[in-house]
C-alpha cells in the first residue's frame, strides 16, 4: 500500500477551543440566570475561564480518562465544562436532571464519576440520590442563585486562584472527551462514550451549509438541553465557527424563549417538538408581539415534528423548520430535511412534504432499512423496516457492554425506528419499533395518526399507541389534548381522520386528557399511556358483551 505523506493531526476538541481563542476572542457568550438577569462575556473570557477550570480540576486529582459530571442547565459555565473537561483529557459525563433520582444513581454509579457540578439551583436534586454514589469525592457548586453551602465546593471560588493559561497535553484522537447515557425508556440506561474524533468531524458536518450551516455571523440559541446528547453538537458548532452563543438557563417557557429570541437577535434555535407547539400556539394567540426577522432556522429533533406545525409557521410566520433526526448513539445528528436543488420549483404542498420528513443522511452517516428477518429493504417510499446506520460518529457499542443485540454482525447499529425510505433518500419515520401497531399481523403507523391528529384546528397534541383487543390482538387508541377553549367530538376526529386513512387504521377510541405524560427529553411517553389506557378497549368490549 502506498501510504499519503499527509500530517498525523489528532481531531481533537481542544482544537476548536484554541481556534476560538484564536480568531473569535470578542464573540459573546450569553446567558440567562434563574433571576431571570443575563450573563454577558466574550470568548476570550471563556478560554481563560476554561484553562482556569482544567488547573482546578488538576489540583483535585482528576486524570485523564476520569469521569466528572455535570448536572446543570444550559449556561456558559456549563460549557466551560464542555471543553475545559475534555481538553485536559478527562471525560464530561452529563446528567438529565429531569431523569428520577434512582435513575441519576444508576447512572452515576455506572459512569463512576470522580467529581460532580451541580447548579446550586439543582442542589434538592443532587441530595436525594448522591449518598448512592460512592464514586464521587468532590461535588462542586455553580452559585447561580445564591453562594455554595457549607461543606462543598465553590466553582467561582475554586477557579479565582487559578491561573488563567492551561498546557493542554496533545490527546489522541480517539480517546474518550463525552459520556451521553440514553433516556432509560426499556431497561436502564446505557451509555454512549463520544471520542474527540467523532466530535470534532460531527462538528464540521453540522457547519456545513447543506447541514445547519452553523458560522460566525450566526447566533445561537440551544433550548435542547446539554445534558441530552451533546445538546445535538450546538456548543462544539459554535465555538468552533466563533458564533454568538445564547443560552436560555432554566427558563423554557414559550414566553420566557420568545423574549430572548428577539431580544439578542438570534438566528439558529433548536429545541423538541413540544416546545415549539408551545411556542406556535403562543405566537397565534399574539402574532404581533415578537419580531423574529432575525431567525432563518428552527430546528426541530428528538421527536417527529407534525407537519401542520411546520407548515403553521412558515404560512402564518414566516418561519422555517429544519427538521432533524438522530440519536444519542449518533453524537447526535443522522439526517436533516432539506429540499433538494431540483425541488426548487416543486409546488409548496411537496416541498413541505420534504420538509416533514426525517430528511436525507449528512455526510459519513449511511443509513438503510431491514425486515425483521434482516433483509435489506428496497427504497420505494412504501416498504417499512427498521433503520440501522453506521458512520464514524455512530456507536459502535455502549459503555460497560449492555445492549449487544442493538450492533449487527456487519456492522450496523439498529436505531429501533421503523422507517420507509424513498428513491432520493429521503427517511419517514412511522413508527418507534416498541410502539408501532400490529392489528391483526398489519402494521399501522401512530406517527402518521398523530401528525394528522394535530393537524385538527382543535388539537394540541396528540398521542395514539396500541391498546389490547380481544379479536385483533392490539389496535390503536388516540390520547387527545385540546387547544384552550377548544374541543371536538369522537365523530368529529375519527371524520378528520377518514380523509386521509383507510377505516382500519382509525383509532378504535380517543381519551380527552390534559396532558401527554412525557419523558426526560420531551417526548411522549407511550409507556404510561399504555399502562394506564392498555385494557381500555377490552372493557369497552367486556360491557358491549
């Protein structure tokens, strides 16, 4: 083999924080207190801020390959973590503060995280399951509203004394800088080890313009927590292209969002979709009051965006959604939905049908779909099967070894969506594999009867998931949520739904409720629904005889 005679240069995270110190030293970072006040710096502030953070860890003993922990919302010292953790070679291990407290245990004791920070705000939290962790033998305090309590430490204390210059050492590029863990919804938790090389080539890849396009003049707004995958690789984009970082805190109401759009003039915001119905329905009740000329981008991931919010607003606001998909075990990002140079000129009604849905792979990611036999599937827009990736920034097993049966023998990992996939690439999620509807051995698609659910005048939100049938094992059932002051019968919806689906595809039922449990990261969680509404269908049938 003849060999390139190219440089051996490690992709690694402290090159996109040097790259900022570099070029971008006068770029802001700004974020929201829980008073609701802003926190003004600069990125030149944020490397020596950074270095101080690595000379503290140091001191503590922290080694390369050590776990510290984050248990914070989004702010800027949040994201000294980011980069101050990883570039002295340690690993950032970041907990979902919205997860149990017996899960946070789990997961602490698995990672065995050395030091643990915490918001002071988040201290409640913290107590109730940090005696479980024996692993941890520093918990620093962030005083973001009020001083750190006697007996821990003090981050802002911590760092004063520091020295604000670090000697990074020169890491290799695929030693550890990121522990994400999954949601949890089947079975514990497992975690998901990012390497310095699949950060920084997913960075490159989320900046390119074809992708989110992330650069200098752009300003950001991640509402997508940090402790969900690498809030979807937003922090490492932006410092690495030197953009305007604007964080929320924990403040994510739609007002509160809203408000911080317009005043800091952002351009790139992502969040879940249940903030952005949020966000839509607040913005019909008052169309005027916000001023978003600034936005070219919202993205949407974690969940299927219902293509009736994405069309609400860019027909009633002028908005456009770039809709997302990916996953913890993809560092995050698969695919992004974009309409190609040869739509340009495809009627509104198609090009917002792209719009919906998952999109086409980014660069390095390969995707495909299989039937439960593991036969490769064709990509003619109907077939459905499960979609398995592979790619430099996708899992090739989780921390410790659990879930070994999600990694195919040829090197695919099994993402659990059921998906079709169409001649030009394009994904459509239809279902997740543990909640896709087998009536009577036919699959139906509860995403498609959500989207079309909400895409009712009526209708909030919307969940449908599988009840138990005594004739056809299961069939689908519909949880409702309304707009405020609004409402629409049984008949009513099943009429909204007749014109779009075939008869045994309608929901058998539909329940009223006030609001769609959900899990950590937002989405719907189809498990409490299916406890408590499973047999639902089945007494109907037991008193209809």
């Amino acid at each position: 083999m003849l060999t390139g005679r190219m440089m051996d240069f490690p992709l690694t995270i402290t090159h996109l924080l040097e790259r900022a110190r570099t070029y971008f030293g006068r770029s802001e970072i700004v974020s929201r207190l829980p008073d609701k006040s802003l926190h003004r710096y600069t990125f030149t502030d944020f490397y020596r801020r950074t270095c101080k953070l690595a000379q503290a860890l140091t001191r503590l003993g922290v080694k390369p390959g050590d776990r510290v922990a984050s248990l914070c919302w989004n702010h800027s010292r949040h994201l000294e973590l980011y980069f101050g953790v990883p570039a002295m070679g340690a690993v950032l291990h970041t907990l979902n503060l919205r997860l149990h407290p017996n899960d946070l245990a789990y997961i602490a004791r698995h990672a065995e995280d050395r030091i643990l920070v915490v918001d002071r705000s988040l201290l409640p939290l913290l107590e109730k399951f940090i005696a479980s962790v024996p692993s941890v033998e520093h918990v620093i305090v962030i005083p973001d509203d009020g001083p750190a309590p006697e007996g821990r430490l003090d981050y802002e204390k911590l760092l004063a004394p520091e020295q604000d210059s670090f000697a990074f050492p020169t890491l290799e590029e695929r030693s550890a800088a990121m522990l994400c863990y999954t949601s949890g919804t089947t079975g514990n938790p497992k975690g998901v080890l990012y390497s310095h090389r699949s950060c920084v080539l997913h960075t490159l890849v989320e900046c390119m313009n074809d992708t989110l396009g992330v650069s200098e003049s752009d300003t950001l707004l991640p509402v997508v927590p940090m402790f969900h995958a690498a809030a979807w690789g937003l922090p490492f984009s932006a410092v690495f292209a030197g953009s305007k970082v604007v964080f929320p805190g924990p403040h994510l109401d739609p007002q509160s969002i809203l408000d911080l759009m317009v005043a800091e003039r952002v351009t790139v915001a992502a969040g879940v979709p249940t903030i952005w119905l949020g966000i839509l329905a607040l913005m019909d009740q008052e169309p005027k009051r916000w001023d978003l000329r600034s936005v070219r981008s919202m993205v949407i991931g974690g969940a299927a965006a219902p293509p009736a919010m994405i069309e609400g607003f860019l027909h009633r606001h002028g908005l456009v959604v770039t809709h997302a998909w990916g996953m913890t075990e993809m560092n995050p990002v698969g695919t992004l939905a974009r309409p190609r140079r040869q739509h340009e000129n495809a009627p509104q009604a198609e090009r917002l049908a792209l719009r919906a849905t998952q999109g086409y792979a980014v660069p390095f990611v390969e995707v495909r779909h299989v039937s439960d036999a593991g036969q490769v599937l064709p990509w003619d827009g109907e077939t459905m099967g499960e979609l398995e990736v592979r790619g430099p920034w996708v899992a090739s097993s989780y921390y410790g070894g659990e879930g070994a049966d999600r990694f195919t023998s040829d090197g695919w990992f099994k993402t659990g969506d059921v998906v079709t996939l169409d001649a030009e690439g394009y994904v459509r999620i239809t279902d997740r594999s543990k909640d896709v509807i087998k009536s009577g051995g036919e699959w139906i698609s509860s995403v498609a009867l959500e989207n079309a659910l909400m895409a009712h005048p009526a209708v909030l939100e919307a969940a449908v998931f599988a009840a138990k049938d005594a004739k056809w094992d299961e069939r689908p059932l519909a949880a409702v949520v309304f707009k405020p002051g609004q409402s629409a019968s049984k008949e009513e919806l099943a009429a909204h739904l007749e014109k779009s689906f075939v008869k045994w595809w309608l929901p058998d039922d539909y329940v009223f409720i006030p609001q769609i449990p959900r899990t950590s990261t937002g989405k719907f969680l189809k498990t409490k629904l299916r406890e408590e509404y499973g047999e639902h269908l089945v007494k109907q049938q037991r008193q209809n005889g």
